[in-house]
C-alpha cells in the first residue's frame, strides 16, 4: 500500500508517518510533502491509494489541490486533515467526494479504521481486476472460442511456462502464487504436464516483475524448467508465443532442462526420432510421479536401448538427457543404465508412497503459527519437497496450507479482539502477521468484515 501524507508541519507528518510504520507499512511505501504544489507532483509521478492531505498549505491549500489531484490519480482515496472543525470545509470535502474529514491531533486508532477502509477498497477493486483477468485468460485456451485479436488484457501480461525436472516435485500453482506476495497479480493455469503463470504488475509496484523473477529463478530453477514467455496485453500475440514456450518445454531433456529460457530463446528443430526421447522422458516422469512401476520400467526400456543411436545422431543431445537423468533420478551416467533404471523401479514399488506424518505436521501448526511461517519452511523442517507437500496437504486436510494456516491464526485473532483490549497491530503480531494491513486483508478476506467491525458487533 502506497501512502502519501501532505501537511506543512513537519512534527505533524512524522508523527503520522510513525502510526504507519506501528502498523506496518514500509518506510519506502510512505511520501510525504508540504505543500499542495508537491503533492499534484507526486500524484503524477507515482501512484498512491490514500492521500492525507492538510487543508491549510502554502502555494495551494488542501481542497484546491485534491480537486486538480483527483482528475490526475482518480483510484486515491482522499483524506483531509484540519485543525479547525469547520463546517464550510466539512461542506466542500463532501463535494469533493473526500473519504473523510480528520481533526488534529491524529489518533492512532483513526489510521487503523482507516487502513481498514482503504485496504478494503483497494481488495475489491484488486478482486474485480483478477476476475476479468481470469475471463481473459480462459479464453487464450479456449478451443473455438473468440477471435484472439480481439481480446484485450486491461493491464500487462507477463507469462511464465513451469515444467517439473523431477519425478517428487509436484507442480503447484498456489505454491507459485505465493511467492509473488502483493507484489503482482498471479494466476495459475494447468495444461496437463505443464503449468503456466500469468503475472500482472499492480499500479502500486511498477517494476514487480522485474524484482520477482530473479528470486524465482533462483528458488525454483534447480528442479524446474522455466521458460519466459513475451509480455502482451493484446492476444493477437499468444498464438506464436504459446507455440515457442511448449516447444521448449517438450525438448528441454535435449537441450537443456532445470534452467531458465529467456523469450528471446526459440526452440531448435529436431527430428521425429528425438521427439520421440522428448515424449519418453516426459513419459517416465508422469509414471514416476503417479507411481506407475509398469508405464516408468516401459519409458526407462526405451531411453536405454534408443541413447547409443542419440549419441551418435548428436552428442550434445546425448549429454542434456544423461545430465537430465542424473538431476532427475540419481542415474550415473557413467555406469550400465538398464540395472540403475531397473533398481530405481523396485525401489519405486516398495516405496509408493512417502509417509507424510500428517498428525505431526498439524501438532506443529497448532503450536507454532503465530511465527513466520511458510510453505516451504514447514515442508524443509519435515523433509519434503514443497510441491509434495502442498499436494498431499491439501488431499488430507481438504484445504490448501495457507488457507488451514490462516484459519488457525484468524481464530485466535477473534478470541484476542473479544477478550482483551489489544490493539489491531498487536493482534496482528500476536497471531504471526507481519504487519497490521496484512492482517487486516486476511481477516476481511476469512471473515467478510475488519477486524474492527467484528470488535464493535459482538460487544
């Protein structure tokens, strides 16, 4: 959340700007000016969901400068801060559409209600742009369906192709969603063995993808191919790039896999017999994954007998897939390859599936979800890969992790609102919110109403 504070009193605007970062806002996250001539400035270099702004400026007082500011930032919500409890501003405020009028000195308890009131209009404006996106997105991949060119994105679209390199990681799309925290806009969209990630930059954080994808690189490139796709907003553009992305995808085992592939990168031309390896491989990994001892011992039978003719036909192929065998199953591409595959089935079939001690997992979550916890921290301190986790997860508990672990945090959140006089950024901190405005959206999002709503309707 992007916040500007606009007052010609320096104590006032520190002050303020304290009460924000109590409740957890970034310090880069807040901008503050002193004069009305700054803030129109401001709004028209950078994009604020809430403005509190002082009536009595120099160069242009408040009113005056929220009625110029409005038609350059139409989505900030207006706050006018006085010290005079004066109708005839009161008045002109109203006109103005300003969300509310503020007498000084400030209290901290009227930021929360209203980071409660922006967050909650910030959330529903973000949840009608999500559903139009995904109405957007259904559509690329509907067959017959309208005419390409004559879709429009209303915002950017930067696509992601996820492969999974081995047989254990399981590719999640809510697993991926989570990284890009409020950043950006994920949407997940499964094609069989694939998944693709649609990312949306906000207004809030312009350069969102920029900063994402190298952390993502790193975190998910050592098990998973992933492949770039040429941002667009028009779909004329999809046909040609979802053709090179899935090309890429099918012969990564030959030309390179568990890497990433920048969109200027297109896919080599290969013949019908190294297509052929292509589906084998792709074949063994579904087998492996889906504990199919007889389709993986098939795949395996035929990647042995076919590589002598690949290494031959083209060395630097050859050497991909035995780079990709010994990432993906252990294989030693320097021993006989039919016993290790033949070994590697029998422990499949002794081993179908893992024990995922479910009962535990639950005790620590009970125990311990007011700390800052994760997926993939939870998954590590129990020996899993975090797609494995996620998916047996969700099969046991009937809920994604998030959402379980939310309704553990949220639960103890009302008994602290009802019981105690804790304020909302102490109750947030209580049950393992890093910040207030990120407790509030969770609390909104399970409950339907703040959490200052829920204090004031159940006294």
């Amino acid at each position: 959340m992007k916040i500007l504070i606009a007052d010609d009193e320096s104590l006032v605007r520190q002050s303020i700007r304290l009460f924000w970062l109590e409740l957890g806002i970034q310090p880069e996250d807040i901008t503050e000016v002193s004069n009305g001539m700054s803030l129109i400035e401001a709004l028209k270099n950078h994009y604020f969901d809430l403005a509190l702004v002082d009536i009595q400026m120099p160069y242009r007082n408040g009113l005056d400068a929220i009625r110029e500011a409005q038609d350059i930032s139409p989505d900030t919500l207006f706050y006018i801060l006085t010290g005079f409890d004066d109708f005839s501003y009161a008045r002109e405020a109203v006109r103005l559409q300003v969300k509310d009028y503020l007498l000084k000195p400030i209290r901290r308890t009227e930021l929360e209600e209203i980071l409660e009131e922006v967050i909650s209009h910030v959330e529903q404006k973000k949840a009608r742009l999500i559903r139009e996106l995904k109405l957007c997105i259904a559509s690329l991949f509907s067959d017959g369906g309208p005419d390409l060119s004559s879709i429009t994105f209303p915002i950017l679209c930067h696509p992601l192709l996820i492969t999974s390199d081995q047989p254990e990681t399981v590719l999640s799309g809510t697993l991926f969603s989570e990284e890009a925290d409020d950043h950006m806009i994920v949407i997940p969209y499964r094609r069989t063995d694939q998944l693709f990630l649609f990312l949306f930059e906000t207004p809030e954080y312009p350069n969102g993808y920029v900063e994402f994808l190298p952390g993502f690189i790193k975190r998910y490139g050592n098990t998973h191919t992933i492949i770039e796709g040429k941002p667009f907003s028009n779909s004329s553009l999809w046909s040609s790039e979802y053709a090179r992305m899935t090309s890429l995808a099918s012969c990564r085992f030959l030309f390179g896999s568990s890497r990433f592939y920048k969109n200027t990168i297109t896919a080599p031309e290969l013949s019908a017999f190294s297509k052929g390896i292509c589906v084998q491989c792709q074949d063994g990994l579904n087998a492996y994954s889906n504990g199919d001892y007889a389709g993986f011992s098939l795949a395996a039978e035929a990647l042995v007998k076919e590589l002598p003719r690949l290494g031959t036909e083209s060395p630097a192929n050859a050497a991909h897939l035995l780079s990709f065998l010994e990432h993906a199953y252990g294989i030693d591409p320097g021993a006989e390859l039919s016993g290790q595959f033949s070994r590697l089935a029998s422990t499949m079939m002794r081993n179908t599936s893992k024990d995922f001690r479910y009962d535990e997992i639950l005790k620590y979550l009970e125990q311990h979800y007011q700390e800052d916890l994760s997926l993939s921290s939870v998954a590590e301190r129990f020996s899993l890969s975090p797609g494995y986790f996620s998916t047996i997860f969700k099969k046991k508990a009937g809920h994604n992790f998030v959402h379980y672990l939310t309704s553990l945090r949220i639960r103890e959140a009302k008994r602290l609102l009802l019981e105690t006089q804790m304020t909302i950024s102490e109750v947030a901190l209580a049950v393992g919110y890093s910040s207030a405005s990120f407790f509030i959206r969770s609390f909104k999002k399970t409950e339907g109403i703040s959490p200052s709503e829920y204090r004031k309707g159940k006294k």
